[in-house]
C-alpha cells in the first residue's frame, strides 16, 4: 500500500489525470480498472477518476511495491537522469515563489529533441532540486516546465514555472500577449527609425524554416514584428526587437525579408556578412538575444547580452562611425 497527500502543485486536477502522472508507464484501462475495483482510492473512499482534487486529499494505492516500481518506472529513470546532470550553465536573473526567469546561454536547448539530450528544461529541473525548491517526491507528479522556447543558438530570457501556480500564470500572459518580449539583434544596414512590419509567415517542417509573404492565406500565419534602433555603426544595426507574434523564426526570418538579416544567421542570413564577422570578431551564431520581458505588473527583467555579443559590438565601435539610434 502506498498513500499520497495532495500538495498546493497537485490540486485542482482530476484525479485520473493525476494518477496518470503517477503511473506514467500504465495504461488507462488499468487505472480505471484498479479505480473500479477500490485498488485505488480517494479519501477512503471508491472514487472513479473525474473527482477533482484538492490540497489535503490521499490518494491510497493498494498495489504491492513490485507493481507501483513498474508502472512509475519512467519517473524514476527521469529522476535518476536529472542527478547526472551537472551545475547549471545559466544564470538566474529572477525569481520568486512560482516562477524562475534564467539566462539561456547559446548553443543549449530549451526542450529535449531526442531522448538523450540535457537541454534547458533539465538544467532547470535539477537547480531547483539543489535549491531544494522541489523534492524528488514532487516529481512523482509535478514536474517543472519553460513556457517559451528559443532557438538553440539563440540566447537570452528563458521563462519557467516553478509551481502549478507559476506555469499557468505564464502561460495565460503569453497566451493573452499582455508579457512583453523583447529581443536584441545585430543586423546588416542602417537602420535609422522605429518600425512596424507585419506579413504571413509559412513553415516548412521539412526543412525547418520559414518563408514570410505580404499576402495572407489559410495556411499562412499572421506575423507582426517592432523594430527600434539602438546604436548605428553606419552599415550595420543594433535593434531591439518587440515581439508582438511569437512564430517559429520570426525575427530572422521577417529581419531578412526587409534586407535587414541577423548577423551570423546561417538559415536567413547574408552569407558574405556572416564570414565577415567570423573572421574579424569570432562570431560563429546569430547575434540574437531576448534580452528583457515585462510582465502584466509591471516587473522587467533583464538578461544581459553574451560574451560574443559584446565583443562583436566593441570590434563595431573600434571601428569608428558609430551613431546613436
């Protein structure tokens, strides 16, 4: 036998939804079947799966250890994989109670895209068990998530929910685009006033990229994207960005159908500008940051520009001829 108190993460949920969690490796019919015949119980009482359930609840599983191992087995082979992970390789720039705001560096994944990947999520995962934000046991049933994403050689502003609390208020303010995103990038040309560009943008899964069009259609999706200089270096452009849409490749893609690609972007980038940079400043990626969000209270959080960023923006100003935007 084994009994679960509900915690604040685990209310306000169904009761099967929850005990699929528990028991990710089983399958539905046996929960239904343990529920049916009071294997399973809510508040010792027979329960059928739709209760939803509150903080202060136990769930009692009458089933012996050898049959709970193999149907939470996933959960603890995640376990066991998030305690291999090593320090993580970003840093905090705000937190609270419900939600974690980290410093997502280039070259790492904000989601896994194959099994054995260590991206973003599980870096943050395991800090918050260093910190003792979560427990193992919390993972049973609850298990931290990022509520954006980012290329991978894309930098800068990750947002995550620490609790269930945490990740549908994010979810609701990127939902409703009441957050505000804001993204750096340097650009070919100069770029002397703020703009509004709007289009369609398509996506190939295929090949993973995109394509924007001035034209709408059925299955083209609506993209809107501000711009604003920030510091002029006569043929090149520090912007920043304001998100209005967040589609996959936006700013690349919607930067470079106005002639104004991302440095370093080998997908939508110019490829003589790109060699340029990587020779004279080291540059090996885009130069795209999400560098601040604003959210709905008013809090702005700020991540600070990388490294390479940096170095490619003082070899600019070495060069003379700089204009303030």
């Amino acid at each position: 036998m084994k009994a679960f108190t509900i915690r604040e993460n685990e209310a306000d949920q169904r009761l099967d939804k929850y005990l699929r969690k528990l028991l990710s490796e089983a399958p539905g019919s046996f929960i239904y079947k343990m529920l049916r015949k009071k294997n399973i119980v809510l508040n010792a009482e027979k329960a059928t799966g739709a209760e939803h359930l509150k903080t202060g609840d136990t769930v009692t599983l009458f089933l012996s250890d050898e049959t709970f191992e193999k149907f939470a087995k996933n959960t603890e082979d995640q376990i066991e994989e998030l305690q291999r992970v090593q320090a993580p390789a970003f840093s905090v720039v705000y937190e609270d109670d419900d939600v974690l705001v980290i410093n997502k560096p280039a070259g790492m994944l904000s989601q896994k895209a194959r099994e054995s990947d260590i991206s973003a999520n599980e870096h943050i995962v395991a800090y918050l068990l260093e910190t003792k934000a979560i427990t193992e046991a919390d993972l049973h049933t609850f298990r931290p998530s990022i509520c954006n994403r980012l290329d991978r050689n894309t930098s800068g502003v990750l947002l995550a929910g620490k609790t269930l609390r945490g990740l549908q208020r994010l979810s609701r303010e990127l939902k409703s685009r009441t957050l505000a995103k804001y993204y750096r990038c340097l650009v070919k040309g100069d770029i002397a006033e703020k703009k509004v560009l709007k289009g369609y943008l398509l996506k190939d899964e295929r090949e993973n990229a995109v394509s924007v069009f001035k034209n709408g259609t059925p299955n083209r999706k609506y993209i809107e994207t501000v711009y604003t200089p920030v510091e002029r270096f006569g043929d090149y452009t520090l912007l920043e960005v304001h998100l209005i849409t967040g589609r996959s490749h936006q700013i690349r893609a919607h930067l470079a159908s106005v002639s104004h690609p991302v440095i370093g972007d080998p997908k939508y980038g110019d490829e003589r500008q790109n060699l340029i940079f990587e020779n004279e400043a080291g540059i090996n990626r885009q130069l795209l940051h999400a560098y601040r969000v604003r959210f709905t209270d008013g809090t702005e959080v700020i991540a600070d520009l990388p490294g390479d960023f940096e170095a490619a923006l003082v070899w600019l100003r070495g060069r003379g001829g700089k204009e303030e935007g």
